[in-house]
C-alpha cells in the first residue's frame, strides 16, 4: 500500500515540476533585435538528444538562436548556477530527484518549444557565470529530453570590450499579468522586436 502510494505521488510530482520548470523558463527577454544592431550572436543546435555550440560566450545581451536539427520538438532553456554550484553537482542531484537539481539553478530564458527544421531567436542579457541549457520536451515515452542527454553546461565570461552595448529598441510591447497577454491593437508586418 505505501509503496503504491509513493509510485503514484511520484508519477505526480514529476510532470508538475516539469511543468513549473517551462513556467520559469520562459524567456525574460525581448524576443529579437535587428541582425546586425552590435549584439553579438550565438547558434545552438538541437539535436535527438543533445546540444551543440559554443561551451563559452562573453557576458552582456547576445543572440541565442535555437535551431532544432532534430526529429522532435527542442528548446533551449537557459539557467544559472547558483553560487558555488557546479554541472557535476546538477548531474548528481538530478539523480536524487527533478526538485534536487532545479534546486541548484535560476532560469533565465532561453529559446522555447523549437518544431523540427525551424528556429526561434532571443536576445538575452547574460551575466559572467557558469550555466547551463536544458530541454524539458518529452518525448513520445514521456521522458523528458534532458534525461536523454539534453543537457549543455555554458560558461559566460566578462566581456573583453567595455564599450556600452546599445538595447534593442521595441517596435511593439506585450504585458503579461496573471494568465493574460494583453497585445497591441495592431503589429505591423514583417521582422519585429
């Protein structure tokens, strides 16, 4: 009895962190900048289960663009270790459980739910640190990516440059409060920050 007690909380708590896990991952972000507007830019590529790219990048707003190589869906969430932390750390607690190694990192944003041939770009303001990309798509057998391997730890640097780099400016804002987006009246066509 206890023991299907527990097998039956755990199938619970795991799908509901996971959930809580793509809530905090959304990106905090503007959604795109103008190519070419001084930002620098990265590509990460998802793979059937993993990540390529860069294993460092300079601290400040840069480009991250997703692009899912892959034969399911893929995101990219970023996440920050927390003071002291370390990928080895994230791995053995993720072994404990999913709340042990959330435990250890802050989400940033990142690249959301990616279909396969297609890519989404965000521009993000990244602090030195060491981090990490993480996918929490499952896949048809209910496992999530990251248990495959989908894991991809990021080092940010202090840039070498001091010079101010310039904010993308909005052609449009949203504002999200409580489950609502409000949007503008109207979006103009084409490329928009």
């Amino acid at each position: 009895m206890h023991i299907k007690r527990f097998m039956v909380t755990s199938a619970l708590i795991l799908p509901a962190l996971l959930v809580v896990g793509l809530l905090f991952a959304r990106p905090r972000v503007t959604d795109a900048a103008p190519r070419g507007a001084g930002i620098p830019e990265i590509m990460i590529h998802g793979h059937d289960f993993a990540f390529s790219g860069p294993d460092q990048i300079e601290a400040g707003l840069v480009a991250v663009t997703l692009m899912n190589d892959g034969h399911e869906p893929h995101q990219a969430n970023v996440a920050r270790f927390k003071d002291g932390k370390t990928i080895g750390d994230f791995a053995a607690a993720l072994k404990q459980s999913p709340a042990a190694g959330l435990a250890l990192v802050d989400f940033v944003g990142g690249p959301n739910t990616v279909d396969p041939g297609a890519s989404q770009r965000v521009v993000m303001r990244l602090e030195a640190g060491d981090y990490v990309l993480l996918c929490f798509v499952p896949s048809a057998d209910g496992v999530p990516h990251l248990a495959k391997g989908m894991i991809k730890p990021l080092t940010v640097v202090a840039r070498a440059s001091q010079d101010a780099q310039p904010e993308p400016k909005a052609d449009a804002e949203a504002a999200l409060k409580d489950f609502m987006v409000t949007l503008p009246a109207a979006i103009k066509a084409g490329p928009q920050t």
